[in-house]
C-alpha cells in the first residue's frame, strides 16, 4: 500500500463515485425561500409603496403614516403642505395676512402662545408693512428669536406633524371623515381664520 500523503494529492487511484456528481447546474445562490420572481414582485411592491408626494411632504411619525392611509383610501386627494421651515412659514402666515387683507389673521387662526402673539404684536405695531415681503420678513425675525418649544407651540408643520390637504367638494364628507379617523391625530380643521382650509395636526 503507497504512502498516504495530504488529501487529494493522490490523483492515480482515486475515483469519484458518479453519484456524486450533480447531474444539473446548480442555480445561482438567492434569498432563503424566495424564489426571483418572488423577490421582483416583492421589489415593485416596496417601489410602488414609496410615494414622491408624499415624501416631498418630509413628515414624520403619525403625520407620515396617516398620509399614507388617506391616500390609499382617497387616492384623488393632494396635499398642499407638509413640514415647514422658518422661512417658509413665515411666508405662508404673511400671504394670508396680505392677500386676505386681514391684520388680525395670525390671532384668529393660531392657538395663544408665545410666537402666536408676538406675531400678532409685530403686524399690528407696523401697519405700514404691507407688502408679502415685508411682512414676511417681520415675521421671520420673531421666528428666527423663538426657542424650538416656543415654535413647536405655534405650529406643528415646524416640526413635521402636519399636513394641509387640498378642500375638494366631491367626496368631501367621506374625505375628511377618514382624516378624523387617522389614527394619531390630535386636532383637524377645515377652516382656518375664516378660511377654507383642511389641516391635520399629529
């Protein structure tokens, strides 16, 4: 009997069993239990759940979800604001001040607080700032002076907890019938300072 030297070095007197040999070529490796076609579908699934819209929003938590779940019931409806920077609310509180010529707006509209009066105290100290720009800029310095807990008591698209939603006349009752549902919402209104306005609060 020849020497045993290390395995496989021993290439006159080995023979493989034809047993052992795979009859068919081994498919390539993939996921545990999914096969591709499963794996695809799963893909175009997780694609198709993404919506842009909805993303360009940048909400968060309970706001983001139930964007979700009013677009998947109304898949008609269009939202008009998400999250909100300084710069941008202070935009969208002096376009309603201006374009709706109301000085007293911000006070009818937003709950007392801090930031709320403060802007209110600006506008009313300096009826000769008339213009989007100008009362824009007012507003932002009182924006840009407030503390995140005193913005966060102004409005909750600072901090990504709302969304606005286009008002619609068809299927309107329905509509905002499952805004009241959404679960996480705190406060839902379909006017603000006069104003038809739908605006969820998370």
């Amino acid at each position: 009997m020849p020497p045993v030297g290390p395995l496989g070095t021993d290439t006159k007197s080995t023979v493989i069993d034809a047993g052992t040999l795979a009859r068919t070529a081994s498919p390539l490796p993939g996921p545990v239990g999914v096969t591709a076609a499963e794996s695809a579908t799963r893909t175009a699934a997780a694609a198709a759940a993404t919506d842009p819209a909805i993303e360009a929003l940048n909400l968060r938590g309970a706001a983001r979800r139930g964007a979700y779940a009013l677009k998947q019931k109304h898949p008609s409806v269009k939202f008009t604001s998400g999250r909100r920077n300084k710069e941008e609310q202070a935009r969208a509180m002096a376009g309603n001040v201006v374009r709706d010529r109301n000085r007293r707006w911000i006070e009818e509209t937003y709950a007392p607080s801090t930031v709320s009066r403060a802007c209110q105290r600006w506008v009313d100290q300096n009826p000769d700032k008339t213009t989007q720009e100008e009362v824009q800029a007012g507003l932002l310095s009182i924006l840009n002076a407030a503390t995140d807990a005193q913005l966060a008591a102004l409005s909750k698209h600072l901090s990504g907890d709302a969304f606005d939603v286009q008002p619609v006349e068809t299927d309107a009752d329905a509509i905002k019938k499952t805004i009241r549902g959404l679960e996480g919402l705190v406060n839902f209104l379909d006017k603000e300072g006069g104003l038809v306005r739908w605006h969820a609060e998370f």
